[in-house]
C-alpha cells in the first residue's frame, strides 16, 4: 500500500498539538485566593484554648512539650515575624496568591509560587527536580514538588523547619514531611494537607480546607514591622516548666467534658471515641 505523506503530516500534528499536552494545562490554580471560614473558625482566628488537643493524633512527647507553651512568646521580636509552617498556614486566615513560573523558551511551567500574608515565597517545583539530601538546611517554606494525578495537584515538601500544629504549643519537628492535595471546582478550591510526623504524631495529621477565587486582594508587603509590645528583661524566653501551667487544664471546663477528651492522642480522631466520652462522663 502506497504512504499518503499528506496523512503522516496530519498524523503528526495531531499527535504533538493534542498529545503533548503541557503540565501547566492540567488545572489552573493561579490566581488570588480567600479562605473559606466556615471549618474550624476558632483555629483560623483567636486559636484554640491551651490544653485543647481533641481530635489531634499527638503523641506523649507532644503533650508533654505543649504544656511549657506560653503564648506570650509571639510577642517577642523574634516571634512576631515569624512565618507561619507550611502545614498550618492553609487554616489560617491569610489569603494565598498563586503564580505561575513559565520558562521564556520552552513555555513549560517551571513552578508555582504561594505567597500569604505571614509567609516567605514558597515555590512548587514542578519540572521533575529531585529533593535535595538529608543533610541540606531546612528552610522555612521547605522545598516542595508538585505532580498531577489527574486534575488534582500533588504537592510533597520536605525540609522544613521545626514548628507547631496548632498555636496552642503542639510542636512539629523538622523531620516532618507534608503531602497537599489542591482539588479546583469551579472557583472553589479544597485544600488537603497532611502532616507525617515521626517524632511527634502517632498518625498523619489530615485537614482540610476551602478556599474562593477572589479578584482584587493584596497581599501586604513582608516581613511585617516589629513592635515592643511586653516590656520583659532582656533574653527572657515566655515558657513553664514541666507541671506549672495553670491554663492545660481549662479547656475541658471550657467545653464540659472530661480531662482525657482533651489530651489528644490518635484515637480522638474517630467517632468511636464518642463512646468513651460517655464512659467518663459523671452520671447526672
């Protein structure tokens, strides 16, 4: 059988204009984003109570070091800078602004970056780049790299700086590791983070969150301007020693339940810890 050059060029060109379809054409994330606080409202804005662990698959050495916090540490210069970790900031109240990274020859998107508003430029390598070793620093955005499953964007980020879960004092190491899944509908996007812990977490943490594409915010400049709001010796250091917190204890007052139920642990993740609320619950 005779070969139609015209239908290898057209063969051809159908292949490398449909086929070859760029990453950045999986979904389109970019853009500004608003929080969606309907979900957890308290831990977006005030913070939980201290000694309010419910529901959080802590471990013994995370209470334990929980229960030295004192929040007035944020007022420290120091402190009130500081970004927030890149598993926390999405159940914040800050509002993140994606942008695109294109390479000026090829076209094919290089990164995301992610700005909040208490946070450094966290980039999303998504052109196959490996982690760095073990032994490269740790940063406070941690190095992230993106994949798409799908439509969804796989995001896996590791060294990252140690800090906490909650701003209540639940503490995250540095050796964590942070897989986030971005699922867009429309002009809603769901957030899911989870937070594998070694050293702290007796499961993976797992949260969620919405966020809504908003046009005309702005992200304020960063970092943010330091204050003296305490007036404290210098070099003091906000904390308690282990068994002096008068305050781990007010939450269960707060909240009507037993002291057991707000200790956290992984077992107050599911409904079947309901039971044993019951259980510990004085007879009226």
């Amino acid at each position: 059988m005779a070969i139609d050059p015209l239908r290898i060029i057209w063969t051809y060109f159908i292949v490398t204009a449909f086929g070859a379809v760029p990453t950045f054409a999986q979904m389109d994330i970019s853009g500004q984003w608003a929080p969606v606080m309907d979900e957890d409202r308290d831990e977006r804005v005030g913070g939980p109570e201290l000694g309010e662990y419910m529901g959080m698959p802590i471990n013994d050495a995370s209470r334990a070091r929980a229960e030295l916090w004192d929040s007035s540490i944020q007022s420290l210069p120091e402190w009130q800078c500081r970004p927030h970790g890149v598993d926390y900031i999405t159940r914040g109240p800050s509002r993140p602004f994606i942008t695109p990274e294109i390479d000026p020859v090829t076209r094919n998107l290089v990164a995301y970056h992610f700005e909040w508003l208490r946070s450094v430029d966290r980039p999303i390598y998504m052109d196959g780049r490996p982690h760095p070793g073990a032994n490269e620093p740790h940063v406070w955005a941690g190095f992230s790299t993106g994949s798409w499953v799908g439509d969804v964007l796989r995001i896996h980020t590791t060294h990252i700086k140690e800090d906490y879960i909650r701003r209540n004092g639940l503490p995250r190491s540095d050796r964590a590791e942070v897989v986030e899944y971005l699922i867009r509908n429309d002009d809603v996007m769901t957030w899911t983070t989870i937070t594998y812990d070694p050293v702290y977490l007796e499961e993976p943490l797992i949260r969620t969150g919405e966020f809504r594409w908003t046009e005309n915010q702005q992200v304020p400049p960063y970092p943010c301007t330091v204050v003296t709001e305490v007036d404290r010796a210098p070099g003091a250091v906000p904390h308690y020693f282990p068994g002096e917190n008068p305050y781990v204890l007010e939450a269960a007052g707060v909240y009507a339940l037993p002291l057991e139920a707000t200790r956290g642990g992984a077992e107050t993740m599911y409904p079947e810890f309901k039971q044993r609320i019951r259980e510990l619950m004085p007879e009226r």
